[in-house]
C-alpha cells in the first residue's frame, strides 16, 4: 500500500488530534501534532518573558529551541529542550497565547520547515491550521474537520469535567471564538480550508464515525 500523506486542518476543539492519532494508530503511520510544537515553544516564551509579538526574537528563541513529538504508551508527549512539557503546553495560559506566537511569518517558516522535514518520508497523519495549505499542499489527503462552536467548547467542558477540572462553559466558548478568530485574521498562513479539502461537520457525528469516513476516504487513495 502506498504511504499517503495526511492533512487534518480545522478550528480550536473541532476533534482533530483525537481522530488524527486514531486514524494513525490505524494505519501505522506517524502522527505529527503541529500544534503541540507552537504551544512548546509559547511555553518557552512565557517561561522566559519574551515579548510575544516581537517575531524576530521569537525566531532567535525558537533556533535555539528543540521540540521532541515522542511517541509513548498513551500517546504523545512533548519534550522541550530535553524536558517533558506535555502538561505544561495545555495549560489554559499557553492555549490563550499561542495564537500571538503563531502569527509571525518568521516563526511559521521555520516550523513549516521543520514540519515538512518530519513529514518528507510519506506515510504521515499532521493536524494543524495550515497543514493542507502550507505545510503539506502535496497531500493525497485533506480534510477539513469543523463543529459548531457549542459543540466544540461542550467538548472540551466534559474532557475537563471528566478529569476533574473545573470550568466555565460560557468562558469555554469565548475563548475558543477569540483563537479562531485570531487563528483565522492571521495575514500569513490563517486558518483556512484548502480548495481540495474535504469538509467534515462532526458536530453530530462521533468520534468512531468521523474515523471511520476518514479511513474510507484512506482506502479510496491508497
Ligand atoms: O491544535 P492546537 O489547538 O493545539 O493548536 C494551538 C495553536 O497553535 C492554534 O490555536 C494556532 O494558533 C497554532 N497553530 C498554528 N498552526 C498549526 C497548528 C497550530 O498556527 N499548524
């Protein structure tokens, strides 16, 4: 079977990472968290009070920075310099800056670089913003994952309820509005749908059922 090349792009919460990891589990193939490499590297600016609109600097900070996807009995974690940060990069302070160390063209280049270096052998399930667009526009597969916003915070609101942290629906809500927003008005690289993206609305469809369309859309390629 030939070894496809993968892209999974949509809003804050729409369910990507999750069904992306499934469907590589599935396939035996890699998968790339793009995300996780933007938050890592927002972490080490909080971390070191950066000024997080100054894209020059952030450049410097990210050359001089190693992002580790490891591959783990449960997942994925993320290391940072040699140090695990899987947690740390989901806190709510990361997930509320990101989208400001994501926007720099200078910063964006270099992880699309360092993307596509990971990506280069095939055989790849990357989720992202920019993935279909930017990163991979080679791929043989492109979807387009979005809910509604309610759908997407209720989400989040019953993953954070299940593991035992408490939160605010409505501020839930806000918040994910605000980073797609910021995500989507970017001028380099937005948030966006590539022409030959297939759009999937999983607002009403499980997790199961959207695995189960992208691996069909798999055997139609492969
Ligand atoms: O996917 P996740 O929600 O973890 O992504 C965190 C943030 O990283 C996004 O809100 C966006 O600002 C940025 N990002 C991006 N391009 C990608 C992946 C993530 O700009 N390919």
């Amino acid at each position: 079977n030939k070894k496809l090349k993968i892209a999974i792009d949509g809003p804050a919460g729409a369910g990507k990472s999750t069904v992306a990891k499934l469907v590589a589990d599935k396939l035996s193939y890699i998968y790339i968290d793009t995300g996780a490499m933007y938050r890592a590297l927002t972490y080490k600016a909080l971390s070191s009070n950066s000024d997080l609109h100054n894209g020059s600097m952030l450049q410097s900070l990210l050359k001089e920075t190693n992002i580790e996807l490891e591959i783990t009995g449960d997942g994925q974690a993320v290391i940072l310099d040699g140090r695990d940060v899987s947690k740390e990069i989901r806190s709510s302070e990361v997930t509320n800056n990101v989208s400001f160390v994501a926007t720099p063209q200078e910063v964006r280049e270099e992880m699309v670089r360092r993307q596509q270096e990971l990506a280069s052998e095939g055989g790849v399930v990357m989720d992202g913003r920019d993935i279909g667009t930017h990163v991979m526009p080679d791929a043989e597969l492109k979807v387009f994952l979005i809910a509604s916003v309610e759908e997407r915070a209720k989400r989040r609101y019953d993953e954070n309820t299940s593991k035992g942290h408490e939160t605010d629906l409505e501020k839930l809500k806000e918040e994910i509005s605000l980073r797609d927003k910021r995500d989507s008005e970017r001028e380099f690289a937005p948030l966006k749908k590539a022409d030959d993206a297939i759009e999937l609305d999983t607002t009403s469809m499980s997790i199961q059922d959207v695995v189960n369309e992208i691996l069909h859309l798999v055997s139609e390629r492969a």
